[in-house]
C-alpha cells in the first residue's frame, strides 16, 4: 500500500491519501481522544503523541499536529503512515456505528436561500477547499442581517489563510450569486 502525503496551507496539517476510499458519505471530524471511539482508525492516530485532531474526507484524511507540540512532522509521519496503513490491512471498518444526522427542513423563502447556498457550497467551495484537505458545511443563515455561518474543518480550521478564504472566495462568491447574503461568519 502506497500512501501519499500532501502539504497544506496550514503548517500544522497535513494530508494522507490512502488510495483507497475513507469515507464513503459526508465527512468526519474527531478533535478528542473521546470523539475518536466510534472509529478504529481515529483510535490509532489519537494515540500517537503530538496528533491533535482529525478529519476524514471522501478519500482523504488530515491530521493535525499539536501546535504546542516539540515532535516536527519528519517524527510524526512514520508513526501516522503505519497507523493508516495497519487499519487498512486490518479490514475493519471506518465507523463502528453509523450516525443518524437529522437535517432542519427550511421552508419558503429562507427554504429556497438556503438551498441556494448549499448547492453553492456543495458544487463550488467544497470541492476546491476538499483539494486542500479541509471542508466548508453550512451551519445556519440569518435573513433579517444577511449573515452566513459556516463550519471550516479539517486543515481549514484554524488555517491562517482561511479568513483570507471566507472574505475573498466564499464571501464574494455567495453575495454574487445569492444577493441576501451579506456577511459570513466561521463558528466553531
């Protein structure tokens, strides 16, 4: 098994790319040791010294390094490569259990503002922020102030570049095409 490795905009993330699919719906992110229980890989990597929190993309995974942390990514990586490639060869699966994720349903208006924004999302800035291991998801949107909340995961948490990402790309892309949107904001 050949896994490559790819440098992200965040210094403290990198990301893996097994080969092979992670996650075959949606994406997970793990930023506890107790949140990694329902998935035998993110176990393993929780365990290394210095990993501080994951996310598991379509197939891809990153890893984030504790910042506070002495170990540079040349000491990390060997550790994290035989953790994926040992739950790969394991054959167990990816989540122990599956989640049962239940949607808000939005009606007039703001039903028909919001699927605009999340067909933008899921067509234009995912795919472009998933190519740097990270993840974009809709949180909820204030009609009466025009404000977008947004989720950044994976390597967009906490990346110094991903304010620079909301304000220029998001941003402008989402006041073009979906007037009512007038400001976003990242939650975490």
């Amino acid at each position: 098994m050949f896994i490559q490795t790819e440098a992200t905009p965040n210094p403290d993330v990198i990301k893996f790319l097994p080969g092979q699919v992670v996650l075959a719906q949606g994406t997970k992110q793990f930023v506890s040791e107790d949140e990694a229980k329902v998935s035998p890989l993110a176990e393993a990597l929780f365990k290394i010294d210095g990993v501080s929190a994951l996310f598991f993309g379509s197939d891809f995974l990153t890893v984030r390094r504790d910042p506070d942390a002495t170990l540079i990514w040349a000491q990390l990586k060997p550790p994290i490569l035989a953790a994926i490639m040992d739950f790969y060869t394991s054959g167990q699966p990816i989540l122990r259990e599956t989640e049962v994720k239940t949607e808000t349903v939005y009606e007039g208006e703001l039903g028909q503002i919001i699927a605009e924004i999340k067909d933008l999302l899921d067509t234009r800035v995912r795919p472009a922020v998933a190519q740097d291991g990270g993840d974009i998801e809709f949180d909820s949107f204030d009609m009466e102030s025009g404000t977008l909340y947004l989720h950044m995961r994976g390597a967009c948490a906490g990346c110094p570049s991903s304010s620079a990402t909301l304000r220029q790309g998001v941003e402008s892309l989402m006041k073009h095409y979906v007037p009512e949107v007038r400001h976003i904001e990242a939650v975490l």
